[in-house]
C-alpha cells in the first residue's frame, strides 16, 4: 500500500546520540508532504482528463461505426 501524506506526517524516528538535526529533518519531511500532495492532486487531475477523453473517443467511435453502416 502506498504511503499518504499523514503517514509521512506522523513518522517517528528512533533518536540517538549524534544523530541527525530533528528540525532539518521535519522541514525536509514537510517539504516531501507538500510535494507527494501535489503529485497526488495531479495525479487525479490527469485520471479524470483520461476518464473523460476516453468517453469521448468512445461517442466518436460510435459515430464512425454508425457512418461505416450508412455508407
């Protein structure tokens, strides 16, 4: 399953001594999140263009097998 903003959000990291800068982590870990909801938002975006131009080409396939039958 792949991960969601929240469950980037709510990662906790095990802490050690001489570990990495916890405000530089969580301000690249916000930045991961903006950008992965951009993507997702994007992503639906596109899902709903193809949706609707597959309708489309359906209707004109219609109408090019009703021509091919007329003629």
């Amino acid at each position: 399953m792949p991960l969601s903003p929240l469950d980037i959000h709510n990662k906790e990291f095990s802490r050690r001594l001489r570990g990495y800068d916890e405000d530089e982590v969580n301000e690249f870990l916000d930045q991961i999140i903006k950008d992965y909801e951009a993507m997702i938002r994007e992503n639906k975006e596109l899902q709903s263009q193809l949706s609707g131009m597959q309708e489309k080409l359906g209707h004109f396939a219609n109408i090019e097998e009703t021509l091919s039958k007329t003629i």
